[in-house]
C-alpha cells in the first residue's frame, strides 16, 4: 500500500506526525510537497522566503535520500497536484499537518472533498505546526472559541501536555513511479538579502543546539539587548517548520531555569496569534478591534512611507532596524516593535501597509506572527494598551545604550557617541553639517498630536 506525506509548513523529518503516520500506515509513502501556485498568487513568495525554501527542499530531499527516499517535488493547484500523484501511485491516504490561516483551511477542505469524492482519506495532523493546536485550549464561558488575552491563553496553553517529541525515520521507502522536478535553487532567486540566513533542517538543528548550549539561560536578561542580538533567531525555522515547536519547547523545559522559562512563553505567543488567527481568519486583513482610526494611506503618506522603508526618518534606532530587515530579511523584535509603532502612531500609516513591507523582506514572515503583531502594535488587536506609544528616543537609551547598534547600521553616525547618537538633532547646525544624515521626518509631539486626534482621544 501506499500513502502520501504532504509537506507544507513542516518541512522536516524530526517530529513530524504525518510523515510517521504515513510510514506506519503503508508500506511505501511519497513525501510530496507542492509549489502551490496559490501561494505565488496570494503574494507570497518573496524572494528571501523562496531562497530560503530552496534550501530547506534540498535538505528534506537530502535527508531522505540518506534513508532510501527522496522528496517529490510537483508545482501548480495544490489539490490537482495531490490528486494526480494519488492517482499515479495508487495512495489511499493522504497525511497533513493541520493548517492554520484561512487559506491552508480553505486548502483542508478542498482536499478533502477531493480526496473523498474519490475514495480516499485525508488524513489531518494537529500540533505539528504549532505547539498546542488551535481551539485545543479556549476560555471557559459559552461560545468562546479562542483567547483574546496572552496572560490566560499562556496558563491555559502551559498546563496543556504536548505529546513526547520523536526523531527522524530510519527508512523511508518511495514507490518507483512518481517524477519530481528539479529542486530549487537558491542562487537562482533575486532579489535576497545579503545576509539572509541558511534555511533547512539541518541549520535549524544546530542552531537549536548551538542556542541550547550558549544563548538559552542568558535569553531573559539579554533578548532585549539589541546590540546584543542575544535572542534565538529560530523564527525562520519555525516559520518554515524546519524545527518542532513541540521538540523545542520539550529541549528549553528539559534545560530549565528562568532564560528557559522566558524562551518558551515567547514560544507560546506564537502559538498564540495562530489560535487567534485560526478563530478569526479575516485578521489577516481586517482589524481585530476596530478602533475607529482614519489611517493615512500609502499613497497619501508617500514621502514618509518611503522613507521609512528605506530607513531614513532621522530618527537613528528606527533607521538602524529598517536597514537590518532589508540586509539580513529578519529584524530583532524590539526593533520590529519600535519600526510598527512608529510607522503607525507617530506616522499614522495604516498598519497594513507596514505588515506588507515586512512580508515582503521578513524571511519568517507569516500570516498569523507578522499581520497580529502589526495589530497589537496598532491598538486594533490583542494589545490590552492599545493607545501606548513607543518613543524611539527612550527605547534606544534603554536598549542601545551605547549606540552599538545604530553604529552597525548606520554607519554614517558611527563617530557620534551615545546618547548623542540617539538624538543627532541636537547637535549644532555646524557638528550636524559633518554628519550626511536626514532631519527627523516628524517631531514625536505632533505624531502623537495627530495619532490621538486620529483615533478620537482629545
Ligand atoms: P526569540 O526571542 O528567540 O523567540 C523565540 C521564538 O518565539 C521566535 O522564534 C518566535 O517563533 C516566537 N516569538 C517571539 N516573539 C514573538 C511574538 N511577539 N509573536 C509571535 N511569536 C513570537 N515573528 C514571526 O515569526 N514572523 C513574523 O512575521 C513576525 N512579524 C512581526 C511583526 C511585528 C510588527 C512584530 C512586533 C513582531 C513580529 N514577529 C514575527 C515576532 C517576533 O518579533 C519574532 O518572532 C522574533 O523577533 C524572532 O526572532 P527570534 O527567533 O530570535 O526570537
């Protein structure tokens, strides 16, 4: 007999139940992924999650040739595809992992019609892509169907057992028949970041091990530190599936202390915006709570949004984070925080079209981390101080102390010392004439002025 194995967001052979659901029901699985042009359509496929994925395909396809397999590899309509290798190869069951957005749940049931209507099973996997499955845990009180609040979710999502991590197969037997196409490649995509990290399981697995080792029991004192660039960066890996969130959280629990401690409850706020996201699909786009706000659009807040994007609003902590999304396609998070608050509070943009920059660089870009943390931020999410607003002065003496960290990125400053790096606008007209740096794009005051009277708060 034989079953297929869809790979989607879980691109790894550790831990993967649908894979070992697959092996243990037949005696011959496709692990089949699908480049699926709904994907491409939706806008999905920017250039550094594409190179990315080139690597992780390589790797599964290396991984399990090392145990007999390989991967299959077919592009178009995920469905058509499925179908077609079911039909070439006999499968009786397919295995999924769960999905979460509404696309990958719209793509579970069109598949299981499909599938269905032929004789076939689809076979669907929860916690795979997320620790603790959406919907597996909600408030108490009728028709309550996701947490709204991180505090309660976090008790509620800690006392869950998640089930014991497992390891990769030995062997994996492919039938004969089905083609692949080519793999990727990741020297073939344009547009990448030049610092764009390695994707795949394997680099996922040593860093996982490497930050086990040296950065885990320092996270809580230091994932701030921007400088320090002291926090896991795991989050391609886990946007990718290259590594279980399930077996990562088992490895930070089994090493303990309050680093391990703080490392899993940044964990659980993943799983977090995935069980709102899954309760509420449409907050992708839409505003979760509406706020009342009369954003200013792209078009009408051209110059500042562009010079936002390219990271010159003359304020140095927000250019300095800007500049790092677009060279290494990844941001520290208290930059992420302080980039949002101030494109949408102190430049009153809609939070929409800072979420599209960042999908656009963000190598672990994703519907549920990416467009929820653009709302908190905004107030029209989770946030329970929706009208809090970052001031990019104070949070770069509290986080870059000593500047470092806007001297790595714009190096145009790197003479200033701190605090004066966090505020060259003070400077006189004559220091500021050696410095080719551009004025602050707003004064924070009449941001605020604009953002409070936007939003109805005067
Ligand atoms: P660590 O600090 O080492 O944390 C470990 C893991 O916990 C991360 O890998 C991530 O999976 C999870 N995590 C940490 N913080 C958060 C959070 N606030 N929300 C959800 N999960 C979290 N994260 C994404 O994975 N994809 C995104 O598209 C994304 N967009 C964001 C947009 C904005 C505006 C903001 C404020 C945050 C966004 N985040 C996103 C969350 C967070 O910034 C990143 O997960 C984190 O910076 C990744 O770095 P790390 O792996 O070193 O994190």
């Amino acid at each position: 007999s034989v079953a297929v194995a869809l790979f989607t967001s879980d691109l790894r052979l550790h831990d993967h139940p649908p894979l070992r659901a697959a092996l243990a029901s037949a005696d011959e699985v496709v692990p089949l992924f699908v480049r699926d042009d709904g994907v491409e359509r939706a806008g999905f496929l920017a250039p550094n999650r594409q190179a990315f994925l080139a690597d992780c395909l390589r790797d599964l396809d290396a991984g399990l040739r090392d145990r007999g397999g390989r991967l299959i590899i077919r592009s178009g309509d995920v469905v058509d595809a499925v179908r077609r290798v079911v039909a070439e190869t006999g499968a009786g069951e397919v295995h999924v992992a769960a999905g979460v957005s509404g696309y990958a749940q719209h793509r579970e049931e069109r598949l299981r019609k499909a599938l269905e209507a032929e004789g076939r099973r689809l076979c669907v996997h929860d916690a795979v892509v997320t620790a603790v499955a959406p919907g597996a845990v909600v408030p108490s009180g009728a028709g309550k169907d996701h947490f709204a609040v991180f505090t309660p979710y976090f008790r509620s999502w800690s006392r869950e057992r998640l089930r014991a991590p497992f390891g990769a197969p030995r062997a994996v037997r492919v039938p004969d028949g089905p083609a692949s196409e080519p793999l990727p490649e990741r020297s073939r995509v344009r547009g990448v970041s030049e610092g764009l990290a390695e994707g795949g399981e394997s680099a996922g697995r040593s860093r996982m091990a490497a930050w086990r080792r040296h950065g885990l029991a320092r996270y809580e004192d230091l994932h701030d530190d921007l400088a320090g660039d002291a926090t896991s960066r795991l989050s391609p890996h886990l946007h990718f599936g290259t590594l279980s969130p399930t077996e990562l959280v088992h490895r930070a629990r089994s090493a303990g202390g309050a680093g391990a401690e703080a490392f899993v409850r940044q964990v659980c706020w993943r799983d977090f915006h995935h069980q709102v996201l899954a309760a509420r699909p449409a907050a992708s786009h839409s505003d979760y709570r509406p706020r009342g706000d009369r954003w200013r659009t792209e078009r009408a807040a051209a110059d500042d949004v562009e010079a936002w994007k390219e990271g010159r609003t003359g304020y140095p902590l927000v250019d300095a984070a800007m500049r790092q999304l677009r060279h290494e396609g990844w941001m520290h998070n208290r930059g992420r925080l302080l980039t949002a608050s101030f494109l949408v509070k102190t430049l009153y943009v809609d939070w929409r079209v800072g979420a599209r920059h960042f999908l656009e660089f963000l190598v672990d870009g994703d519907v549920a981390n990416n467009q929820l943390n653009w709302q908190w931020v905004a107030g029209t999410g989770t946030d329970s101080r929706p009208n809090r607003v970052l001031n990019p002065v104070v949070q770069a003496k509290r986080y870059d102390p000593d500047g470092a960290y806007v001297h790595r990125w714009v190096p145009e400053l790197k003479e200033l010392g701190a605090p004066a790096v966090h505020e060259p606008w003070r400077l006189s007209g004559r220091e500021r004439a050696a410095f080719d740096y551009p004025e602050p794009l707003v004064e924070l005051s009449e941001g605020l002025a604009r953002f409070r009277a936007g939003r109805g708060l005067d």
